[in-house]
C-alpha cells in the first residue's frame, strides 16, 4: 500500500499530476509522468527532471574520517578533492558490490557518501561496523537530503542562467559546495545517470519543491524512473542488484575504473581485486544488441551458437532513441569476443543477439 512507502517532498505534486506511482526500494516514486518514450527523448534532445530524493546520504566523519573511508570503498579516496568526487563501491571480503555509490569531500574530516536508496540501511549498517579501529563517526542524513537531477543538452544552460557562479567549465564529477542555485544554497554536482550532460543538486530537504517549481518554469520535462532505466541502459551504466550485485565484482561488472586494488592502503576485498587486476576475472560485464524479435530481461541465459549456457542478461529494454532491443549482460571472459553473434533464451525461443559495446547512444 502506497501509504506504507516513504515518500519524497513531491509526492503531492505527483498525485496532482496524475503520475504513475510506484513503489521502488520501499519508495513511492513515479515511473512516469507521460510516456517513458516522451521523457527518455526530452533528456536526449532537450533537458528533463529527476526527483531523486529517495538515494540515501551517509556521512562520514571525523580526524580519521578518510582512512574509514578509504578502508570500506574500492577506489582511491586521496585522489578526493573538495572540488572532485569519486564513483566508488563499497564492496565485500570477495569483492563482490554491496552498493555502487558516489563519495563527496566536504572537508578533510567530513566525506559524503550518496548511496542507492534501498541500500541505505544495509550501506549505513555496513560502515557502522567497520569503523571500530578508526576515529570517525558514520551518521544516515538522508532525512536532511533532496536531490533532483537536471539532465540533457540544454540543462547546462538553465542552471547557468540561475546562478552568479561560472558552471561552463565544470567537467564529470565537480562539484561546487556552498552555491547559490534557483535562489537556494546547494552542492551542484556535474553528473547524473543518462549519459547526457547534466547536473544533480544536493539541497535542503525543505528546499526540494521550491527548486523543482523553479526549473519546471523552463521547458524542461519532469521525468520517472522508466525514462531513468532507459537512458542509462543506452549509456551503458550499470543497476545495483542487476548488472552488480554482492556476487559481482567490479571488474566483472564493468566498473573496474572503480578499483584501485594496487594502492599501498588496505581495504576490504583488495586481495580479491587485486587478483582480478593482475590476472583477469572469470567474467565480464558486454552490451548486447538483439538481432531478432524480442526484448531481453533480467536473468534470460546467454548461449553460444552451440546451445551452451555462457552467460546471463542483467538488464534489457527497447531502446527509445533507436527502437532496437539492447541490454547489459554478464558472460565467461573466455567465452567473450566484440561482434560475436550470441543467443538469449527469451521464454522458449532463442533470440539471435550481437556483443556490441555498452554505451549505445548515437548522436
């Protein structure tokens, strides 16, 4: 019952407007306002809105805050700047990704962790009992957090025209910490999950629904998560609990640019990783593109041209942009070639696919 689920400041706002509710990771949130395909092209050619104050915020803090830090997520937190984030993840003893996140240093005791919103609790859990051997302190925030995400060609513009700070020259992963932003004092990060150019604005929680108002005076299209799964499925990006999940690393899982398992500190699934850098991991994440009738999904087997089971699709749509049928998969390394031609199992046909890459946006 939608009564039962959390909800963000705009949930109102969604009732009024008559979006498609739904619940995702114990939220209420919209799958789509008018049509997944009309939201989907707006972000490609235009600019689009993302509610997306249900992701969790954990910080980190305190004189050892960053060697916590450090110790729990994959990729190399010295390289942390209070202008520069990280995509990370916080993986286990086996290197598997518990949670697929993005890390913010506020200062040189103060890390933010911006996490999936069904893993909030687990992520929070997980830290909290990793943290004895240091001196820092994990709190869950995400009550004092709202996100939105302003996405696509024009969204660079509009943020500019709302702001006395330069944003022309931010490239991914900058930030700006203590901005004035549609008249509200925000961090503006220079990323997002379409593919497309973009910003995610970190804001007050009570401040979510004045930014909102203020961007939809725009021509810019509010958007769900149907429009969100596609567009970052054309880009290839990866969904926690489909194409990574605790039993795929991130050099399985296409995220390797993530790990950093050579450096001097330790931290937890280093061994692992390490292997799998310097020897190769037993699977790897490919795109696919169907070549025949059909749509892949989540869990379809992947087969060679002989019958035998090499793989797995983790995720599958019809692309809005192209109209062909892509996914995300996971298969033997050995059994891996760009072009190779591929079957997937969809109910009791098998599908002619193709091994393409993953980013399949064409502009």
């Amino acid at each position: 019952m939608v009564q039962d689920l959390k909800k963000t400041p705009l949930y109102q706002h969604y009732v009024d407007v008559g979006a498609k509710i739904v619940e995702f990771g114990g939220w209420a949130m919209p799958v789509q306002f008018s049509s997944i395909k009309e939201e989907h092209n707006a972000v490609r050619q235009n600019a689009g809105l993302f509610d997306v104050s249900h992701m969790g915020e954990i910080l980190i803090e305190g004189e050892q805050a960053k060697e916590l830090a450090q110790y729990v997520l994959s990729n190399d937190v010295n390289l942390l700047t209070d202008k520069k984030a990280q995509y990370t993840a916080l993986c286990n003893e086996n290197g598997g990704v518990i949670d697929d996140l993005v890390i913010y240093k506020l200062n040189d005791n103060q890390y933010l962790l911006v996490v999936n919103a069904a893993n909030t609790d687990k992520d929070f859990e997980w830290i909290n009992n990793h943290k004895n051997n240091f001196n820092a302190e994990v709190k869950n925030v995400s009550k004092e957090y709202g996100q939105l995400a302003i996405q696509g060609p024009n969204a660079r513009n509009i943020v500019q025209e709302n702001t006395d700070t330069d944003v022309s020259e931010l490239s991914m992963f900058e930030f700006l910490k203590d901005v004035n932003v549609f008249g509200k004092n925000v961090i503006l990060s220079q990323s997002g999950y379409t593919g497309e150019d973009g910003f995610e604005i970190y804001c007050n929680i009570d401040d979510v629904v004045d930014i909102w108002n203020a961007i939809l005076k725009y021509d810019v299209t509010p958007c769900g998560l149907g429009a969100r799964d596609t567009l970052r499925l054309e880009a290839g990006l990866p969904l926690h609990g489909q194409d990574l999940t605790e039993d795929i690393t991130p050099y399985e899982g296409g995220i390797a640019f993530a790990a950093k398992p050579l450096i001097e500190e330790d931290f937890i699934g280093k061994s692992v990783l390490k292997e799998q850098k310097e020897n190769g991991a037993p699977r790897r994440s490919i795109g696919l593109k169907i070549v025949e009738k059909g749509i892949p999904r989540t869990d379809y087997a992947i087969l060679d041209l002989d019958g035998n089971e090499i793989g797995k699709v983790t995720s599958g749509t019809q692309s809005p942009l192209s109209g062909e049928s892509i996914g995300l998969g996971i298969i033997q390394r050995d059994k891996f070639e760009m072009g190779k031609e591929v079957l997937i199992q969809i109910r009791k046909r098998q599908v002619k696919a193709q091994i393409v890459k993953k980013n399949q946006i064409k502009k």
